[in-house]
C-alpha cells in the first residue's frame, strides 16, 4: 500500500486559475520543486492533467536540484509511460478542464531525504503534431509558495519560472512504499560477512517504534562472476544475550539470480507474511542461502566507526544453529527496515484486493510474446523456433497457462508453476496432484505436470509454501502410497515453455492427437480439433487434467473423444470451437453449426443448430455480452440467440453480394469477427493473408447498420480480444495487425498509424440521393444550402469538427447520381468547409431531377462530425 | 420548400435500388461510423484512428500478429 507523502493539491474541487500549461514541443519540459517531509523511498507520483489531441510518452522523473533550487538534470529515478492515451481529453473548461489525476509508478524507488529540496520533471517524447500537447495544470496560492513550478524550453539546460510575478505551483502527489522504520546506512561500505552454504549472517537490531514490519532491505553483492548463487533467505528472529534466538518469526527471500557481483546493491526482501514488531525491542535479520556454495556472496556494511548503537553482526557455520561475532563491535551490517508504524490498537486496511495479475500474450513471426511487470510486451525465450505461424494456429488459456494448437506443435506457455528439475526421479515419480516437500527448505508443490517418469524428469507444479525450493532432497507419496525421492534443483521461476503432452509422455495416460490446430476449454477440459487427416474428430482431456487424455467409461471425468461414448464424430468438417458456458459446446463446420449439449461423457448429446450455414474459419465468430453467437458463414453474417437458437441472417437485405464485393477466396482472405462492447458493434475484417489488403465492416448494434472501412495493410487484422486488463491504459478492444504491432481504435487517433509514421483516414458519406420535384417528370433546384457541422461553436466546450469538404451532384435519375458521385465524375459544385457549427448559407443553384451531396475529409490530422444539412428547392420546370 | 436531407446513419445498403433504398442508408461511404469521435453521439463521423496499444512489434519482424489472449496469474511467486 502506497503511501502518500508530499504533495499540492487544488484548494476546491478543481484547480481554481485560470489558463493551464502547455507541453507542445519536445524541447519543452516542466517541473515543480519540493522539500520532502519526511525520508522515504519514493515509488510514484501523480500529476493533475489534461490533454489535447493524442499525447506521445511521458517520462517523469525525479531530480535533485542546484543551487538555485531549480532541476539539475540528475534524474534519481524516471518512468517512460507509453501512450498516456487515459489522459482526459480537454473540454475547453477554463477551471479543471476535466483534468484528472494521472499515476506514473517509477522503474526503481529513490530514497528521498528529509528536508532536502527535489524537483518533479514531467517532459513528453514522441511528440508528432502541434495539435497535440499535455496540461498540467496549477494554482497560484496567495503568499509565497514552499513549491514553485518552472518550465524550460531547451531541454532542462535552463530553467524559468512559470510566473515572474506570482508563485505558481503545478498540482502534484508523491507517494512511498512502506516507511523507513529501523535502519542502519551510514559510512563507507565494506564486506563485512563473507556467506554461502552453511555460512550464515546476522544483524540484530533494535525497534524505534510499534509497527508492522513488510520488508528488508540488505546491501549485497556475488563474490565472483562465475558463482552460482541461489535464493538467499531473510528471516526475523527474536533474540536471546544479543544473538538470534528461536524459530523464524518470518520468512522472505531475495532471488540469488539478482544479485549482480560487479557492484553491491540493495536487495529487498517482502514478507509475505508480516510480523508485528514491539518498540525498544531487540531482533534479529538472519541471512542464509543455503542452496549455494561457500564463498557465494557478501553481505555488506561499515567495518570502522559508524558503529550502530541498537545491535551488531554475526555469523554462523552451522546454518543458523550458534552464533559469533565476525571481529569488533564496531561491525555492522547495512540494513532497512520496511513497516507501518501502529498505535495501540491501531487497525490496518487491507493492502488490494486484486489477488491475481492479467498478463497478455501474443503469438506472431514463430514466437510467444507476454506482457512483463511493466506493461511492455517481451519475448518468451524458449518459443524461438517452435511454432510455425505460416500454418493454422490457435491458443487458449486455461489454469494460468497459454495451450498452443498449431499442427504438430502442441506447446504450453506456462505462467503458473514453478519448475525443478532432477537428473533421476527415482522409482516412484509424483502422480497429477502429489505434494513433493523439500528436505531442506520444507518448501512444498503440488504437481502439475512432468515430462518423464525416469531418470531425467522436469517438474512442474504450484508452490503453496512462501519458502521456495533450494537445490535439495524432494520427498513424498505418490497416488500408490509409494515413496518419492529424489534430488532436486532450485526452483526456477515461470513462465515456461514445453512441448503439451500427456503426463510423464506416457500412454498409460491416453494418447494426444498428433496435429491438431483448434483448442478450446469447455467443462474443465481441453478440446482439441482440426486434424487435417481426422477432420470430423474432436478429442477432450480428462476434466481439470489436460495431460490426461485415456478414456476411462467408469470415470464420470474421463478424457473422451468422438465415438468413445455416446457421442460420435461431428458430421461435417470442424472449422471453429466456440466454449458456451458450461452447458453446451458449439462445433463450427464447413456447412453446418452442430451442438454438444452437457458432458460427452456423462449424458451429453450431440444437436445440430444449422444444416444450411457454417462458419468461415477459425476466428469468424465472435460473442456479445449477451452470449450471443455472430458468425460469418462465407457470405454473410448471422447471429444465434444465446447461441443455442437458429441462426438469423442479419446481412443480406444491405448486402446481398457480399462475398462476391468482397472478392472473397478462403485460402487467401482471413475473416476475424470481434465484438467491440464500447462502441456496440460488431467488426467484421477481411484481410489477405499475403499483403495484409483488408475490406472490413462495422455493424452497429444500435442501429443494425453496416458501415464499410478500410484500414491500411499494415493494420490489417489478423487476430483480436477485448483484454481486460488490470491497468486500465492498456484495457482495450486489441487488434493484432498484419506489421507485427497490436493496435486499437482510439478516439483520439485522427489517423492510422502504420508503424514510424501515420497515414491519413479518408473518410466519406453520400447522403441518399434527394429527389428534387415530387412530380418525377419535372426538375428542381437547390436554391439554399446550410451545413451545422458538430462541436458547437468554436472555442466552446465541445470538441470541434476540424473541417469537412461536400461535393453536389445532379443528374436524371438517383442511381446515375449515384454512379457519378463513385465514379469521382465532375460536381456540379464543391467547396470546403471549416470549423464547427452552422455554416453560412451556401446558393448552389443546382438544377435537375436528383440530387447527390457528398461530404468527406482527406486530410491529415482531423476528425468530423455532421449534424444536419438543410435546404431549400423550388420547382424548376422540365 | 424547405428540405432536412436524410444523412445516413443507417449504414451502407445496396440491397434495392438507388431511389428506395432503406431509410437513412447510403449506397457509397467510407469509415464512418454512426458514433462520432468528437463525444460519442449517435451521429455520424469519421471512425476512430488505429494507434498503437503496445511500442513492442512481435518478434521485431513484419509477419503478422495471429493470436492475441490473456493468462491470469498469481502474483506472489514473482513472475516476471
């Protein structure tokens, strides 16, 4: 839990003065100074903005300041937020201008001084149109201001004030970790323990306050490049005659792969489990890493003067079991302690309540892609080579795991588990679900999963202890009651990559289908489909075991196939698996759209939905939020009702040749249908697997219409999915484009970006054609013509229209109007116009049967709305 | 006479002829939606924009993007 420490905020509700500050152009930063109050680690700041347009990258910093108190340029800490799309666009408003708080959570935390003055410096990259800029709006509080604001237009090398005449201040909050408690950090650091196998440290201290205690931070750092450290265990104990006393009262641990051995570092150890410190009270840091060799790493503090007066080090060689003194009491280990600091009978809130992390993944160019802490998406390294795109491929996440479809590569990209490894598992391997403890670190798994049942093994399962597992001896019970041991490595950390097979790649555990390129879940089990020489067949692991796939009739959770029960192969080619809750499982088909109603293996019943229509492939179906099923047949779109219904056709009254427009051929054209829930529509892409070339349409739920778009080739879709993420910058409708990026629809973007640069939206709409004389065989003339084009007035609230272009068209009948206005025939008349609002009353004079009115924009860098257009027609004879 | 001109923001429609097609539809448009950009009215406008929902190109190559999902973890064992 955050903590906030210093910060400006405005008097009212909203900033109060008027005007905001602009950050236009990349040379242009900002910055706002302040004395902390307090020494903390700071770990976020958050800024009160608004934006103009779309925004490039923020980075934020913090920086200390010269001797003028203005940003010296040394940044103590920085964050690069990637498209701060979330900023709230500004509405015109002179006071807040729908301003909001925005939150930039730094790389690394930066210990902040007590009395020592610090700039916030807020700069934007990428920066491409000046159209577009961020505000970070400000007060100018009566009396004289403790933080000032300044801006630079050359980068930070000079600095001035916002205001010469009056203090202003940029509204900001600053927030730590979990205060600085207990500490000891003074001096000129030295190793002073030397530690590894059984050589175990200490640090007593004693407690300056009640609090609850979160984590510890140690100075640390390798012996030796070519050491292989493994974790390092940080304990609390009490004490006893000033030496460690006890059992552990917690436990957390430092990663020994982070632990650089070129410099020393501060290393963090969180209690997963925090304790309760008593004030005035004498304790222990107990640091071991008794996986590792000795010497493996030291731990460093001051070794002359500085001595700190609440305790002292020591160190063991029996791991922890007696205690010495490394030399003079003068020694001391470096060390901080994180907490919240209580009163008696202080409460404490609960820290989240997320309990779980979304990451998302990607698969493109033969590899796995997954979103790291920092929201950037990285490169799962095992994948390189495994899969091969250029052949069917589809994925599903089950049991925080990504199982890969894709031919002969059935993969797994596993976030779940945690994985040791064996030279010999010995004669009794772990079954599905065995708890294997370790001998020494008493950490404890549940299996998952492993690759072998002798000799070499790798194992995979879920740690339920807070001790991780060390490289050591691993015991326990298989289903059997025989007796497992082996010996074990440390544990490694997911995600992971391996080949899906069935457990220990034994038949005793059924057999997988050789190739397969569809995969679903659907009642706990995995579905696989598409086998090119079993078209009809459909395979299911066993429920809530996707290594098992033996059918067992006395099992009611038995894997199954078709014709194992009950249940036959389906009688069509499957094209699509489409999960339906777990009441029913829908099998998409060349021609036909079959059911699976119930478990295939206890009762379950095979219906046919359609015998007339089927679906296209793979991706050309989507849900809405009503479960209900859309899906493109090959020549037109359909939706079923809870997606158990008879499908309705919702397409050919508009578009009754809509293969045939779209040139549709199915070995080149891929069809992707996505349900876009904030703008209630289906999207329906037609992309050409080669040159990404793409036809797509809207279909709006709101007013069952289909509106054609075109997007350039590099932003042809190939894939989507609505990500719910838990930062809600990232939380979009995701597009993966033909370029290899994931793109959205932003209402922000006035173009399409295509990589390193944008291209321009050309957009247009006919209005439909206008019989200008109620007698069909006598004309009319359009006397008067005015547009009110959106955004009000200019400069109002509203966002404004930016400009929009008409052309007018008259001819003998309406379709010849219309084929002149496609065909780009010359107008009668055309002009541009600019800016929001009613325009001024336009005299076309345009005389004849029908008229046409084209409105369109071609330019780049701006958006339109239409409100109305009216007219005034007098009868113009024959 | 005075004339408010139909805009067409029931979509695109070529499914009868040019004089009777379905009220409020159009037989010739291009990305536009019936909800604008400017502040989500139901009216029409140029769709949004395609930007960027990540900097990261996959794999760093231009073949494209074929399968997107999400995974839900647990965060305390660490993951990256």
């Amino acid at each position: 839990m955050a903590t906030q420490q210093d910060y400006f905020i405005p008097t009212g509700e909203l900033p109060s003065n008027v005007a905001n500050i602009w950050t236009n152009i990349n040379t242009k930063f900002l910055a706002t100074t302040f004395t902390a109050s307090a020494t903390y680690n700071v770990t976020k700041v958050s800024l009160l903005l608004s934006k103009m347009g779309i925004s490039g990258n923020a980075n934020v910093s913090i920086q200390s300041v010269d001797g003028e108190s203005k940003p010296s340029g040394t940044d103590l800490t920085s964050v690069t937020k990637k498209d701060i799309r979330s900023i709230n666009q500004y509405n015109g408003g002179i006071t807040g201008g729908n301003s909001a708080w925005e939150t930039f959570t730094f790389d690394a935390p930066a210990l902040l001084t007590s009395g020592t003055t610090y700039a916030v410096v807020v700069k934007i990259s990428d920066y491409n149109s000046l159209k577009n800029y961020v505000q970070w709006w400000y007060e100018q509080p009566s009396g004289t201001a403790t933080k000032i604001s300044y801006q630079s237009t050359d980068s930070g090398s000079t600095w001035s004030l916002i205001s010469e005449t009056q203090d202003t201040t940029c509204c900001f909050e600053i927030y730590s970790n979990y205060a600085v408690v207990d500490s000891h950090i003074t001096g000129t650091g030295a190793n002073v323990l030397t530690l590894g196998g059984a050589y175990w440290g200490n640090q007593t201290f004693t407690t300056t306050a009640n609090h609850l205690l979160k984590s510890v931070e140690l100075n640390l750092q390798k012996t030796g490049a070519d050491v292989t450290l493994s974790t390092i265990n940080v304990s609390i104990r009490a004490t006893s005659g000033g030496e460690p006393s006890g059992e552990n009262l917690t436990l957390g641990t430092i990663y020994g792969s982070d632990v650089d051995h070129t410099v020393a570092g501060w290393y963090e150890a969180v209690f997963s489990n925090p304790i309760e410190l008593a004030d005035s009270t004498m304790y222990a840091i107990v640091i071991g890493a008794p996986g590792s060799d000795y010497p493996s790493f030291y731990a460093r503090g001051t070794s002359t003067g500085n001595v700190y007066e609440g305790g002292t080090q020591g160190y063991s060689e029996d791991s922890g079991e007696t205690w010495e003194e490394q030399s003079a009491d003068t020694d001391d280990l470096w060390f901080k302690t994180y907490g919240i600091e209580l009163d008696a009978g202080e409460g404490v809130s609960p820290e989240s309540d997320q309990v779980t992390v979304k990451k998302l993944w990607a698969i493109g160019s033969n590899e796995f892609w997954y979103e790291d802490v920092n929201g950037d998406l990285i490169q799962l390294a095992g994948s390189v080579g495994e899969l091969d795109t250029s052949e069917p491929l589809i994925a599903q996440e089950a049991y925080g795991k990504v199982f890969i479809a894709n031919g002969t590569n059935l993969k797994i990209a596993d976030f779940a588990n945690i994985k040791i490894t064996t030279t010999n598992i010995g004669s009794h391997p772990p079954d599905f679900g065995t708890v294997l403890t370790g001998g020494t670190s008493n950490a404890t798994m549940v299996v998952d999963y492993i690759d072998a049942l002798a000799s070499a093994v790798n194992i995979y399962g879920r740690r339920t202890s807070n001790a991780p597992f060390q490289a050591e001896t691993v015991t326990g019970t298989d289903n059997d009651g025989n007796s497992i041991s082996f010996t074990g490595t440390a544990e490694t950390r997911p995600p992971h990559w391996y080949d899906w097979t069935v457990f220990g790649n034994s038949s005793t555990f059924g057999e997988m289908p050789n190739y397969a390129t569809l995969v679903a879940l659907y009642n706990s089990r995995l579905v696989l489909a598409g086998n090119k020489n079993y078209p009809h067949q459909w395979w299911m692991s066993r429920a809530y075991n996707p290594y098992n796939f033996l059918y067992d009739p006395t099992d009611p959770l038995t894997a199954i196939s078709g014709g194992d029960g009950d249940v036959g192969e389906v009688g069509d080619i499957i094209t699509a698996l489409i999960p339906l809750g777990n009441d029913f499982f829908v099998f998409g088909c060349a021609s036909e759209i079959n059911i699976i109603d119930g478990d295939p293996s206890y009762g379950g019943t095979v219906e046919n939905l359609s015998f007339t229509e089927g679906i296209y492939g793979a991706h050309s179906w989507c849900l809405d939020n009503q479960n209900n099923l859309y899906f493109f047949n090959g020549h037109s779109l359909s939706m079923s009702i809870g997606g158990r219904n008879k499908p309705v056709d919702l397409s050919s009254l508009h578009l009754p040749n809509w293969a045939n427009d779209w040139g549709l051929i199915q070995d080149e054209d891929r069809i992707v249908l996505t349900y876009d829930f904030i703008r209630a529509g289906i999207v329906i892409f037609k992309t050409n697997l080669v040159t990404g070339a793409n036809k797509n349409y809207f279909y709006s739920l709101k007013t069952k219409g289909f509106y054609p778009e075109i997007h350039p080739r590099e932003c042809g879709i190939f894939s989507s999915f609505y990500y719910n993420s838990n930062d809600s910058n990232t939380r979009a409708l995701l597009l993966g484009c033909n370029d290899g990026y994931i793109r959205s629809f932003y209402e922000s973007s006035l173009n399409d970006n295509i990589g390193d640069s944008d291209s321009t939206i050309k957009s247009w709409a006919t209005l439909p054609i206008q019989p200008l004389n109620k007698d069909p065989d006598k004309k009319g003339k359009l006397t008067e013509l005015v547009f009110e084009l959106g955004g009000g007035e200019s400069g109002g609230t509203f966002v404004d229209t930016d400009s929009l272009s008409y052309e007018i068209h008259v001819g003998n009948s309406a379709e010849t109007v219309l084929e002149d206005i496609k065909d780009g025939a010359t107008a009668y008349i055309s002009n541009d116009l600019t800016g929001p609002g009613r325009t001024n009353k336009i005299r076309p004079r345009a005389r004849g049967h029908y008229l046409g009115i084209k409105v369109y924009n071609f330019n780049t860098d701006e958006t339109w709305t239409l409100n109305k257009i009216t007219g005034k027609v007098i009868e113009a004879g024959n | 006479m005075n004339i408010t001109f139909e805009l067409p923001l029931g979509g695109y429609s070529e499914g009868a002829n040019v004089e009777n097609l379905p009220s409020n539809t159009t037989g010739d448009m291009n990305n536009v939606r019936p909800q604008d950009t400017l502040s989500g009215r139901l009216r029409i406008g140029q769709r949004p924009g395609l930007g960027k929902a990540f900097t990261q190109q996959i794999a760093s190559a231009s073949g494209p993007v074929v399968v997107l999902g999400s995974v839900s973890v647990v965060e305390y064992l660490g993951t990256d």
